[in-house]
C-alpha cells in the first residue's frame, strides 16, 4: 500500500478487515515505506527521519513485510 498523492491513507478495499489494528498497520507500512525511499532506503538516516531507533526500523520492516 502507499500513500495517497495528498498524503492520505491507505485506500482500505470493501470487504478487507477494518479493524483498527489493520488499519494502523497499513498506515505504518506506507508511511515507512515512504520514507525509506526518500532516503534511498537507509535504515539508519530513516529512522533519524522517523525520530525512532535504527533497531526499531529494522523490526518494523520485518514486522509489516516491507520490501524494496
């Protein structure tokens, strides 16, 4: 999932799991998916971004399966 162009959320389709938890997960997702690209996918520049911890970035993409 990615951002919308404004910076939206994630379009959730009819039918998928709307629980709250989903819906923060993809949010998640596609925001740190986001600003690993912005930073040509450096964890370490990412997470300073992000205002979190480098080992917390590397679990999230492991967490919500982020790939390149």
């Amino acid at each position: 999932m990615a951002l919308g162009s404004e910076g939206g959320l994630p379009s959730v389709e009819t039918g998928e799991d709307k629980t709250l938890k989903t819906a923060v997960n993809a949010f998640k997702k596609a925001y740190v998916t986001k600003i690993l690209e912005e930073n040509n996918w450096n964890q370490t520049k990412a997470a300073k971004v992000l205002g979190i911890q480098l080992t917390y970035v590397i679990r999230l993409i492991d967490e919500l399966q982020i790939r390149k």
